[in-house]
C-alpha cells in the first residue's frame, strides 16, 4: 500500500519524532534513542526523501547517519537488553541467584508466607 513506512523496502533504521515507539519498543527490538530536537531536524533534513547508511553502536551508545555522528541517549537497562537480545523475563533470569537468596531468606524468616507443600524450591 502507499504507506510513508512501505517507501523504503528493506530498510533497517527509522529516523521519528518525539513519541514514537514508545511503550513496548525495546521488547520489540526497536531502539527508543533520545536526540535532541536540533539533532533530529538536522538528521530528518540530511536524509530528505532519500535513505542513508546508519551505523549502530549500542554498547558505546553512538550513531552514524548520513554521515552525522551522534550520541544516543539510552536508558541503561534497554540499553542492556537490546545489547544481549534480552526481554523482561531474560533480564530477571540474570538475578536468579540474589532472588534465590532474598526467597530463602524470606522462607526463614516469615515461614508462614509459604504455602503448605511449598517449601523447596520449584525444580
């Protein structure tokens, strides 16, 4: 269909405005990077109506587009996720041991807040 996204097949980076691809973004594998406004004309007026080579560097946390060089604002947790491929449930794994020991702690603790039958670890 004539859509403004469909107009540059295969294309890998979308240069938007304040606003878009928020909420879910990162768990959708899109980078939510803040420019600032000045940046961001300055890069929506380099590309035109053309497309450009861009260059990603999520761990430095800097750009490339059309030849410009930018740094990204990045949330430093996304930032991690989107750098290891992870999701909400990935990112809870990498603490599996400091929640092991809070649980366990807890069990002792306040042994009442463990149901009946629940006191070993699920396998």
């Amino acid at each position: 269909p004539d859509h403004v996204l469909n107009r540059f097949a295969g294309a890998e980076v979308l240069i938007t405005r304040r606003n878009f691809g928020s909420g879910n973004a990162v768990n959708n594998g899109l980078l939510p990077g803040k420019v600032s406004e000045e940046e961001i004309e300055g890069l929506i007026d380099r590309l035109g109506k053309g497309d450009a080579e861009a260059k990603i560097d999520l761990e430095a946390g800097r750009a490339v587009i059309a030849g410009h060089e930018l740094s990204l604002d990045l949330d430093p947790v996304w930032q991690q996720k989107l750098v290891n491929g992870w999701d909400d449930i990935d990112l809870t794994a990498q603490h599996g041991k400091q929640i092991e020991t809070f649980r366990d702690a807890r069990k002792t603790a306040h042994p009442w807040t463990i149901p009946a039958g629940k006191h070993t670890a699920p396998t």
